[in-house]
C-alpha cells in the first residue's frame, strides 16, 4: 500500500518552512520570502486537494503505514480540506500584510518561524484522524502562539500572555484527563475506531456524559464559549494586528472544529443532555458578544467580541445535528474565518494609519481613503449577513435549522445578534469614516500599499466565497456529511479491514 | 492499586488547585507542573495496573500489559516539560519588565503602552 502524500504536505511544509527559516538565522528579508513562497504553496495545494477530495472521497494517510487502528492516521476529508484551503488563504495574506506592519524587530526574533509552526499545529489539529494526535498538535500551536502572545515584551503582552498561558495550560491538562477516561471506555484513540466501537456497544454509556462535559470545559476554553471566554478580550487585544488577525481568525475555530468533531463522533447515546447543553452555552455567548459589541468603541474589542457571537452562531448550527445546520454552521465557519481576518486587516490598516483604538477620535478618513471606507463597508455587510455575501447563506441555514427542530428561541435570538453585529459594525464605520475629524488627528506617513493589498484581497476572497456560493453547495454538503452522518467518516476503517 | 494511584492524583490535582489559586506567580508555574504530574499518573491508571506481562500482543501471550498509555505520558511529559520552561522564562522577563509576580497587580492595562 502505497502512502499518499498529498494529505500530508500542509503539515510538512510549514513545519520544514519554519525550521529552515530558524537556521537561516536573524535575517528578515529571506525570512520574508521563504514564508510568503510557503504559504502560496499552501494555497496552491489545498485548492487541488479540495478537487481531489471531492472526486475520489477523503483521502487517508497512515503514518510509517501501521493500519488503521493502532498506528495514526490523517484523514483529510472535505471538512479539513476546506478549513485548510482557509487556513492558507489567511496565511498567506497576513504573511504579505506583516511584511509592512509587524515592525523588523519582531521579524527579526523570529516571527516568521512562530507563525509556520503554530500553522503546522493548526493544520494538523484539522487534518488528524486520532484525538491523541489532536492534542498533540493542540500544543504545538498554543506553545507557538504562546510565543507569538509574548513577542515584543510590550507590558501589555507579558500581563495578559502569562493569563493566556495559565488558562490554556489548565484547559490542556483537562483535555488528557478527558482523554485518559475516554481510552479507559473504549480502548482505543483513533476516532473513527472510538465512533464505531461506541455505536456497536450496547450497555450503559452514562459515563460517556462526564467525558462529554469534560471536552465541553476544555474546548469552549480554546473556543471562547459563554463561562470561559474570560481570557479571550485582554489576550487578544494585547499583541500587534496581523498576530490578531491569525488567533481571531483561525484559533477559535480549531476549538470549534473539535467540538464538531467530537460531538458528532463521541457523544451520540445522549444528544438530549450533551447537545442542549452545547445549545445553551452557545446562545449565552450570543448574548455576552452583543453585550461587548455594543459597549466598546475600541475598534479592536469591538470586533473581537464579534468573534464570540460569531462563534456563538457556529455552535447553534453545530449543536442541532442535523443536514441543514451541519451546512449551515460549516459554512458560516469558513465565512467567518475569512470575514474575521479581514476585518482585522482593514482595522489595522487604520490603526496603523492615525496612530487610534478608539474609533471616536478619528473621523472623516473616507476623504483620503474612499477605497478602504468602501471596502469596510462590504466586509461589514458581509459580517452581518447581507445577501448575496456569504454571511447570510450560513445563517439562512443555520436559522432554518434551528425552526425545524422547534428552537424558535435560538433561531430568533440568532436573528437579533446579526441586527447587533450590524450596528456595533455600523457605529465603527460611521465613526471611523464619515463624521467631522477629530481636533490632533494627524495620518502617519506608513508604506501601506502591501497592507492594502491583504486587507482588500481579504475581502474579496470573501465576496468571490459568497457568489459561488450555488456552486459549491454539493462541497458544503459533502463536507457536512461527515458531521450529521458519523458513520461516513469512520468508512476508511471499513475498507482498511 | 489502581485506587491507591486514582486517590494519590486526586491528591495532587487537588494541591494543584491550591497554588494555581494564588497570587504569586511562580506559585502557580509549579501549580501547573504538579497538575500535569497528576494528569499523567491518571493516565496510566486508566490502562489499568498489571503487572509481570509482557507489553507485546503475540498469538502466543494470553494476558498482556497495555504499553500505549506509557506512550503516551512519555508525550504528554515531553509537553509538559517544555511549557514548564517556556513559563519560567515568563515569569523572570514578566518580572523584569513589570517589576512584580504577584497576579494582583497584573490588572488592566499598564500606564505608559
């Protein structure tokens, strides 16, 4: 049996990009060029693997060739084909936008490697086909991101890294005691092997509930889910926008995937109990984001707190397990990876720019940059859910979903949170752009054309995601069988035996 | 002897607890390190404690010892040992920089950033 490769390369070449930019040593013009080469490379790959992927199915690769169970496997279905397509989409224009705004320093301590490996971790954490492997690759991008949270030493980045480090260390640790009761049921750690085992298995699976709750605690620590979002708004606030951009954009979501993964494979016996709670979590943090975003004018926090509704709507769809909110909630999350790190770019392109946070002492900036006003604008729609932008296809789905399942409740309090995303997001634009100029508003000469260039290319990922979005409804569908439809992910194994 | 292990990490987590709830902050990097020493020892109980078998499946061995959760505590400490030292090394520039390590005084946004 021949190994396929092709799932592995997205793991491989960040990995070896980051180890041969750390012998290359302090020098960031090569840095800069070996990271932007790999990530283009990343894009190059994943878009064929998605064409791959839905011609032959998913693909699996079996490390060093032990089978199925016992050695670990890569699965990369067509979920993680289209979270890794995004992930190097990301990737690739942060990469181009640091090269203006990171600052030489931090280029020169090493940022470039930081960034690829916490990559590599990423991509791993989507491509595994073993929960074991998963927390591993968890570790390998928080240690990165841990790197990334600190890189600088501004006071700011030290305080709330040490918290950042304390939370998702406890959380970790958490995490193997999940695991450690989870192997101790089933005896296993690959996950389709788990999801076959426990569907066959007949007696009583209450303990499973416990493990459930576990994984909750652990994964809405990483996800910034309702209790434990605490963390979430000082860390991310803390360190230079491109570094935002990629925590906000992909970190959250790998808490998010593994909650879809897990609670579609694992935790079937008692959707009741599990999944209700999943529900609730979820619109709590609706609630607490639209709380936030209305409450701050700090354009950072504003849209870091649209991160948690966001993430909040994501859940809702997830935790109806069903075709339409499986689609629904897939693409939304894909969505608003790509609308969340654009957002992110625009806001630093304006930070940069006036030297402000608080979108109340600028104003009147659509004079001298109708381009990136308009552009925000879009990205704020989009955000929203404006039709024919991509946001409004996952919540029509997810809504739907929710009012099939009689979650009346759910689907009304997801339909207010987008009016909620669309003023918080309206209050910045207005302020930022259209009201008189604030007295001392003085715009910093900044090299910016390769800032724009990310930010607008960001944007109109999202716009060309949300045109086609007829065209790639039988890929969403493909990718959300694996979600309502357990079984489908765990056939590889079928087929090995 | 599995609950003599089971009572011993509940031990340990427990204590973990206590110093990751205070303020000092290397307190709560040694708080962290015996938690994940109480982590990894529930981890091999989870095997369940056998011992005189060998650890290698054969058609010829009727009981054997799971070797697995041994691999994956070698993991786990690998990890644990290189967070360890990655917060040290916060902890002195968190204290060079803020001049403090107690988690009271790490609140809100420092004057002068």
């Amino acid at each position: 049996m021949a190994t396929n490769i092709l799932p592995m390369l997205p793991i491989i070449l960040p990995f070896f990009a980051g180890v041969i930019m750390l012998f290359m040593g302090k020098r960031p013009i090569p840095h800069r060029i070996v990271s932007a080469i790999t990530s283009a490379l990343m894009v190059g790959i994943s878009a064929y693997s998605i064409y791959y992927v839905y011609k032959n199915g998913a693909m699996v690769t079996f490390i060093s060739n032990w089978s199925a169970p016992f050695g670990i496997s890569v699965v990369y279905d067509m979920v993680a084909a289209l979270l890794v397509l995004t992930t190097s989409i990301i990737l690739f224009f942060t990469v181009v936008y640091s090269f203006q705004s990171i600052g030489y320093e931090r280029e020169k301590y090493y940022y470039y490697p930081m960034v690829m490996f916490m990559i590599t971790g990423i991509i791993g954490a989507f491509t595994t086909g073993d929960i074991f492997n998963m927390f591993v690759f968890f570790e390998v991008f928080l240690l990165a991101s841990y790197v990334l949270i600190t890189l600088g030493n501004r006071k700011i980045q030290l305080q709330e890294g040490f918290k950042y480090f304390v939370v998702n260390v406890v959380s970790s640790n958490f995490f193997l005691i999940g695991l450690a009761y989870l192997y101790s049921i089933t005896g296993s750690l690959n996950m389709a092997d788990i999801q076959i085992k426990l569907s066959n298995y007949d007696g009583n699976l209450a303990v499973m509930t416990l493990v459930a709750v576990v994984f909750i605690f652990v994964f809405a620590t990483k996800a910034g889910l309702f209790p434990l979002y605490f963390w979430m708004p000082g860390s991310y606030n803390a360190p230079p926008i491109p570094i935002i951009a990629l925590f906000g954009a992909l970190l959250t979501k790998v808490g998010i995937y593994a909650i879809a993964r897990t609670f579609s494979l694992f935790f079937q016996h008692d959707v009741g109990y599990t999944h209700q709670v999943l529900l609730l979590l979820a619109l709590l943090t609706i609630i607490v984001g639209c709380i936030g975003a209305l409450a701050y004018t700090d354009m950072k926090m504003v849209i870091i707190y649209n991160i948690m509704i966001a993430v909040g709507v994501i859940v809702v769809g997830f935790a109806m397990m069903d075709e339409v909110g499986s689609i629904g909630a897939m693409y939304y999350l894909i969505h608003d990876m790509i609308i969340k790190g654009a957002l992110f770019l625009l806001v630093g392109f304006i930070i940069y720019r006036t030297g402000k946070n608080n979108s109340e002492d600028i104003g009147g900036l659509i004079n001298s940059h109708p381009v990136v006003g308009w552009t925000f604008f879009i990205a704020a729609l989009s955000l929203a859910g404006v039709p024919p932008l991509p946001g409004f296809y996952g919540k029509l789905f997810i809504v739907e979903s929710a009012f099939l399942n009689d979650h009346v409740i759910a689907a009304i309090i997801v339909l207010l949170s987008s009016l909620i995303v669309l003023f918080s997001i309206m209050k910045l634009f207005i302020n930022v752009f259209f009201r008189e100029p604030r007295e001392g508003l003085e715009l910093r000469d900044i090299k910016s054309d390769k800032l724009l260039f990310s930010a607008v290319g960001l944007v109109v990922v999202s716009i060309v995601f949300g045109l086609s979005a007829d065209f790639l409804y039988p890929v969403f569908e493909m990718a959300a069988e694996s979600f309502f439809d357990p079984s489908s992910y765990s056939n590889y194994l079928m087929e090995v035996e | 002897m599995e609950l003599v292990t089971i009572i011993l990490s509940g031990i340990l987590i427990a204590s973990a607890t206590y110093l990751i709830l205070s303020k000092s902050v290397l307190r709560i990097i040694i708080g962290i390190s015996i938690l994940s020493h109480g982590v990894h020892l529930m981890i091999l109980t989870m095997g369940q404690l056998k011992r005189g078998n060998v650890p290698v499946l054969d058609d010829s061995v009727s009981t054997y010892t799971d070797p697995l959760p041994q691999a994956l505590i070698l993991t786990a400490i690998v990890i644990s040992f290189a967070l360890t030292s990655f917060s040290l090394i916060l902890l002195l520039r968190n204290y060079k920089e803020l001049g403090t390590d107690n988690t009271e005084d790490m609140k809100g946004v420092p004057h002068g950033d």
